[in-house]
C-alpha cells in the first residue's frame, strides 16, 4: 500500500494520517531509521496527542502492510505486472522488474482510490498542513532507536510536490516511477513502459476489491 491508501480512511486524524506516512518518509530521507511494531506499542496511549496518534499511524501502516502484502491478488497483479515489464524490458533484471511490479501495484491503487473518492487527495494535503512537521520527528524520535534530524524537513517539501495526483496520468506517474528508480540506483525506465501502465490501470480497477478487502479495508 501507498501514502493515500494508508491515509483514506482516517483523514479526520491529521497526526494519525502522518503516522501512516512516517514509514515510507523515512525510507526516503533516513533509511537507516525504523519505527517497529514493538517500538510503537509502548507509545499506543490512545490519548489524542501527537505522540499517540503517529504512533498509531505508524502501527496501522505495519499492520496493513502485513495482511496486504500477504494477499492472493497482490502476488497475481505484481506478478503479472513484473512479467509484462520483462517482456518490454529484456530478460535481464537490471530494471528489476519484480520491484516494478511490486510498486506500480501499490501506485496505482492510490490512483483508483483518487478517482473513486473525489476531493478526498485535497483534503489529504490539507489535513497535513495542519500537523507541525517538529512534533511528528520528535514523536518518531521517541519511538526509534536511532534518531532523526531530516523528517522534519521533509515533510514541507512533500507538501509542496503534491506528487500523489501524477498518478492519475501514465506519464506523469512514469516520470514519478523513474524518480523512485534514481533514488534506489536502478536504471531509469524507458519511454515505452507507460504502455504496460496503460494496461496495469483497467487490472487494478477490477481487482481492487480482492487488493483491498473489506474484512480489513472499508474504503467505500
């Protein structure tokens, strides 16, 4: 799952809503810094504060991970994108192409869940500039082994990106894939893959409600 599908069903909780971005931040900005399930627990405190409610936020994002990574439509549709990126791509796996797979998947759910919820990816950007970017480092800082000093900065810079609407177009969202691509040192994807997220989008939309079930998903 990705930063709207995490956040949707909670955008009445703007310290909570961070909490479920807090994983996929870090991994951008300090890699080496973990929020783990044991990590959190204790900060659990259900009292309404900052503290809490990124804690929760970050336990929520582990749990739906867990139960959507384990999923019989997330293997079948990150599989079968994995292969038709090989097949435009060449056998070889310096594209990694189980790691397109794996990601196009998750992006493109956000996008069919932008479209299905109209005006809700505003109210996402919205409900997050109202959070003070401090207050969610130093909860994280409570709750990880090793200290950050980046979070804070990044969260305004993600604010004004406002990269989670590109997925809605193929281009767009490929340029966005092949920033992802850059970060993690992998070959840029060419041109000539928007065509397989072309055909990716209609695979989504008539799996997302086995991608997303309603035993741990109510999204409608």
């Amino acid at each position: 799952m990705n930063y709207f599908a995490h956040a949707l069903r909670f955008l009445d909780r703007p310290y909570f809503v961070a909490g479920t971005a807090v994983p996929d931040w870090l991994s951008v900005v300090d890699r080496q810094v973990r929020v783990r399930v044991k990590l959190i627990e204790p900060h659990l405190l259900g009292d309404g504060s900052p503290q809490s409610e990124v804690a929760a936020g970050a336990w929520q994002h582990l749990h739906d991970d867990g139960w959507f990574h384990s999923t019989r439509a997330f293997f079948e549709v990150s599989t079968t994108l994995a292969v038709r990126f090989r097949e435009l791509l060449g056998p070889d796996d310096s594209h990694r192409t189980s790691f397109l797979g794996h990601i196009v998947t998750e992006l493109l759910i956000d996008a069919e869940l932008i479209e299905r919820n109209p005006g809700q990816v505003e109210r996402y950007y919205e409900v997050l500039r109202g959070i003070q970017p401090l207050a969610v480092q130093q909860a994280v800082n409570a709750m990880a082994k090793f200290p950050t000093d980046n979070l804070a900065r990044l969260i305004p810079r993600f604010l004004d990106e406002r990269f989670l609407p590109d997925y809605l177009s193929d281009q767009r969202l490929l340029h966005r894939l092949n920033q992802v691509m850059q970060r993690v040192k992998l070959p840029p994807i060419p041109a000539e893959a928007a065509s397989v997220l072309k055909l990716a989008r209609p695979l989504i939309r008539d799996r997302l409600c086995d991608l997303l079930p309603e035993e741990h998903f109510r999204w409608q």
